[in-house]
C-alpha cells in the first residue's frame, strides 16, 4: 500500500456520519481505584474522501450537553463549570488536518476542540469496511481511539482523596465507533 492510497471499499466522495448509529464513549479513572464510563453525542459530522488519503479529511461535532454516565447528578456536575461549562463552552469539535496509515490502521491528526480550548491530538483509527444497508444506502465503519489530558483543555476540577491522590484523573480515553453515509 502507497502512503496515500484509500483503504479498499472506500470511495472519493462526501460521506455524513450517521449520529443514529455512531457513538463517542469515554473512560475515566475513579478516586485511583475504580473508572467512570459515559458517552457524548455525535451530532454532525462529514468524511469527505479524496482520492487518496492526502485530500482527505473529517470534520465532526459533539454536544457535552448530552453527557451521560448513568448516574443524574454526576452527569449535572459534569456540565456545570466545574468541568465541561456547557453554558458557555457549547460544542465540541473536530477538524482533521491529515491522514495516514499506520500498518493495517491509519493515524487521523486533527484539531479537538473542548472547553474552548483546542490542541491537536491523535486518533488511532481502524476501517471496519463498507457494507449496503437494507435501505440502499452505502455505509463506511470505523472505530477511532486516543487519550487526552483533561488539564490540557483547561478542566482542572478536583478533590483531593484522604489516602492521597486525586479524585478524577487527568487521562481521559476516548472511543469513537463511527457509521457514515455515501452522500449521493
């Protein structure tokens, strides 16, 4: 495989992320001997498929509104502004700035968006390939992976624990399971 050439089955063309069936999950470590698990909503995004990994790019939006853990209070606590401020952070977002393989995988480097604060990152991605769906529609899969610093988008929250240590973490992994859509 050349540097830039598009994995099998995917095609040039604009591709809408499906919101209904992709999901971006998170994991992070409780008072040091436990995590906490959540998801944030994919409201929009766009893979847009050049024709070849070098003129193509990804673009997507979350709402930290949607924030759920399972559990209502810390999920309001989550979006107050001790963390995330939704009031007057809003959403969060993703422009891609390059893609490139790497082995059976390919790296997608971008701009991440959280809290107002953008820094570039790295999502580990994996092409899960294409299928047609019982409605005609041609459909691309993807899961995408990367850890964040929470202090580094300026969520500094926490609480110190009696035995030591800190409540929250700092490292934040992400995971993104991801379905789009052959625009037509």
């Amino acid at each position: 495989m050349s540097t830039t050439t598009l994995p099998a089955g995917l095609v040039p063309g604009t591709w809408a992320i499906d919101a209904s069936h992709s999901e971006a999950s998170f994991t992070v470590r409780h008072a040091g001997i436990s995590k906490v698990r959540g998801t944030v909503t994919i409201t929009d995004g766009t893979l847009t498929v050049g024709e070849d990994l070098s003129t193509t790019s990804v673009t997507a939006t979350l709402d930290p509104a949607s924030i759920s853990t399972g559990d209502a209070n810390r999920d309001g606590h989550l979006k107050s502004a001790d963390f995330f401020d939704v009031e007057q952070f809003g959403a969060w977002s993703f422009t891609s700035t390059a893609v490139r393989p790497d082995g059976d995988a390919y790296v997608i480097v971008g701009d991440l968006t959280i809290h107002g604060v953008t820094k570039s990152v790295e999502l580990e991605t994996v092409f899960n390939g294409t299928a047609v769906d019982p409605f005609g529609n041609t459909r691309a899969g993807f899961e995408a992976t990367l850890t964040i610093s929470r202090k580094e988008f300026g969520l500094t929250w926490n609480a110190a624990l009696e035995a030591g240590g800190v409540l929250v973490a700092d490292k934040v992994r992400i995971d993104l399971d991801v379905s789009a859509i052959k625009q037509a």
